[in-house]
C-alpha cells in the first residue's frame, strides 16, 4: 500500500483525476494514490457513464466500476474517494466541461466553508488527456507515467474467446501487478455473469465485421467518410493536385479518408498537414474556422457511396505594428513576412501544393464535385459588416 500524507502535509483539498477505468489498472491506481498524498479529498469522474455497454470501449456500467474501483482501496480511505459518474458529451465539449465543474464544485461546497483548492491530476500521455487543459481556473497536476499499461490490451484479453488468453492476462497481471488483487477478484466474480458470455459474442461479431470491412473497403474499417479543407487566405484557396486515381493530375481541395480513432474535423486537419505541408499551427486554425459542410451527392465519387464534409478556414494574418528601434525597409519586411501566404508543397498523395487566386480556378481543373462545393462554402460564408 502506498504511504499515506497527513492532512498537514497535504496541499490542496481536492485532487480530480478523470477516466473510464474499463478497468481499474495499475497505472490509474498511481495517479489516485500521488492524488490521495497531495489532498484530503479525490474526486474519481468517471467517464462514459449511463450508456449501454459496448464491449470494445464500455464493457462495464458505472455502478460495476465504482464497485470495483472500491474493492482495489483499503477501508482507511473509502471516505476520501469520491467517485461520480460523467455522461459523454462528444459533439458538446463545452456541456461536458461544464458538468464536470459543476459535479466537483457541488461536492466542494459540502466539505469546505470557502473556496476550495481544486487541481486537476493525469499524466499527458496522448490525446484522450485533452481535458487536463479544459479547466483553467484550477491547479494542474502532471504526474509522471508510472506504468505503460493499455487498458484495451487488458480489457481485449478478457473478453477473448479463447480461455488460454484470458488465464494468460490474469497470470501476467498478477505477476507484474499490472492489476490490484481486489480487481483481479471483481472481474473474476463477473465471469460468472451471463452478461460476460454475450459480451464475448458481441466482440467476435464487432472482430469479424473489421476482417470483412477490410477486405471490401478502406483498409481498417468500412469507410467511406471523407473530409476537406477549404483553406483560404486574400481571396486565395490552397489546392492540391491529385498523384492517384481517380482523375490523377487534377487539382483539389486537401482531404482523405477518415481514420477509425479521429473526428471529421481533425481528418480534415490531419490531411491538410499531411498533404500541404503548411506550418500554420492548429490553435490558429481553429480559430479562423467559419463554417463547415456535408457534401453527400449519391454519385458524387465514382468509386462509391463516398460523403465528404468540408471545413472552411478563413486565415487573415495581423500587419505588426510599426518598430520605430528598426528601418523602414525592416519594417517593411517584417510587414511582407507577416502578410505572405504560408509555404506549402505537395507531400503524401498530393504532386503539388499551391495557392491559387479564387478567380483562376475553373470548374474543368477541380477533381470531381470540389468545384462545386468550394464555390458553396464561398457562398455561405457570413457577410462582413
């Protein structure tokens, strides 16, 4: 058991640590012990809560994970962890953001008179660490990575049909104690259920959908999902001409296949850097986002049924101001370099990046319907006052 802090030597008086924990592992167990060194209370948010299960992602309800989180603590700090379960909100994140805030100041309130010190502790191991940056008014806690533990290896293991696999993952996490043993019995009692059995079943099914996708489609997953990119900057749009088929030679907007772990917009993103070469960074990219688009024609592509939905980035680059320690002709350069078009080049699938002037794009050089849907974006964008 890790040492436990007295309450003088703790410095805030809640630590918030955020996860699914499907399941509790070892690596999560390290955080919420630093957390219960560094304050009198842990706020456990758990995530992906009242939902149906879904074996690949959310095998277990919140009630069965408080259940385990509980078995895997000794009784001396029961009443420190308090666990609460947050719904997804994916197409919201500024709802989700909000319902944490409010679920832990709500707790906040019924232990402390005045303003609590509230941190929030993780590590930035990837991106499912986002949220570490989504709660400004609170301290941020980074902890080191204790373990490299990957809790779908651990939660694929489990629900594997094979019984080998299953012994083997409870053999190796009991040797490298990747879980407590307090879980370990938890998901033993839960192989008892019917429901692990038909979660099984329901693996299997999602497994041999993927080997049949493959097969047939875009390599990784049944996709036919795109997304673009309509940058633009002075009445300038940045292109890309095509390197494959269909229509190889040909100039588009930069877009691709969405892959099987990103939004639709960070496809589009992902593709623009990939594909362009351009520096501009994404923090700037998103805020010069003015309005976005499904393009779903039912013959639009003539390899299949493919939907593309275009993002519309509007770049306007600040004149800096003048720098009376410089020359003019300094300070005119500092002026040109801030007002040029970011450099790009073609890389990936892409022959060649350039920007080109909206009235020199023509209908007969764009590939497929891109004409078309940039000429729509051009259209719907608001009007200046």
């Amino acid at each position: 058991m890790a040492q436990i802090i007295t309450r003088a030597e703790r410095d805030n008086d809640i630590c918030v640590f955020i996860g699914r924990f499907q399941p509790l592992h070892a690596g999560h167990m390290a955080v919420i012990w630093d957390a219960l060194k560094r304050a009198e209370y842990v706020v456990l948010v758990v995530g992906s809560a009242h939902q149906p299960r879904r074996p690949d992602t959310n095998p277990f309800f919140f009630v069965e994970r408080e259940a385990m989180i509980r078995a895997a603590f000794p009784r001396e700090v029961q009443e420190r962890l308090i666990i609460v379960p947050m719904a997804d909100s994916n197409y919201d994140m500024g709802q989700w953001s909000e319902d944490v805030y409010n679920a832990v100041h709500d707790f906040s309130k019924k232990v402390k008179d005045k303003d609590a010190k509230i941190s929030l502790i993780g590590h930035s191991k990837d991106r499912s660490s986002f949220y570490l940056k989504e709660f400004r008014n609170w301290g941020a806690i980074d902890v080191p990575l204790a373990r490299e533990l990957d809790a779908t290896t651990i939660r694929n293991d489990f629900l594997s049909p094979n019984r080998d696999v299953v012994e083997d993952m409870f053999t190796r996490s009991i040797y490298r104690e990747d879980l407590n043993v307090g879980v370990i019995n938890w998901l033993r009692d839960f192989q008892k259920q019917d429901v692990y059995h038909e979660l099984i079943d329901e693996m299997e099914y999602y497994r041999s959908c993927h080997a049949r996708w493959a097969r047939e489609s875009w390599p990784g997953s049944r996709n036919t999902v795109c997304a673009d990119v309509l940058i633009e900057q002075s009445n300038h749009i940045l292109l890309v001409r095509r390197n494959e088929y269909p229509q190889k030679g040909s100039w588009a907007t930069p877009g691709g296949h969405l892959n099987i772990d990103e939004t639709v917009q960070e496809c589009g993103l992902r593709e623009g850097y990939e594909e362009t070469g351009i520096k501009v960074p994404k923090v700037i990219f998103e805020r010069s986002l003015i309005g976005e688009k499904t393009f779903d024609a039912p013959y639009r592509d003539p390899r299949g049924r493919y939907i593309t939905t275009m993002f519309h980035y509007k770049l306007e680059p600040k004149t800096p101001e003048y720098d009376p320690r410089l020359t003019p002709v300094a300070n005119r350069a500092r002026v040109d370099a801030a007002l040029d078009f970011p450099k790009v080049k073609g890389m990936d699938d892409a022959a060649e990046a350039k920007w080109w002037h909206r009235s020199e794009i023509t209908r007969e050089m764009m590939f497929l319907d891109c004409y078309a849907m940039i000429q729509t974006m051009l259209a719907r964008q608001p009007k200046q006052d």
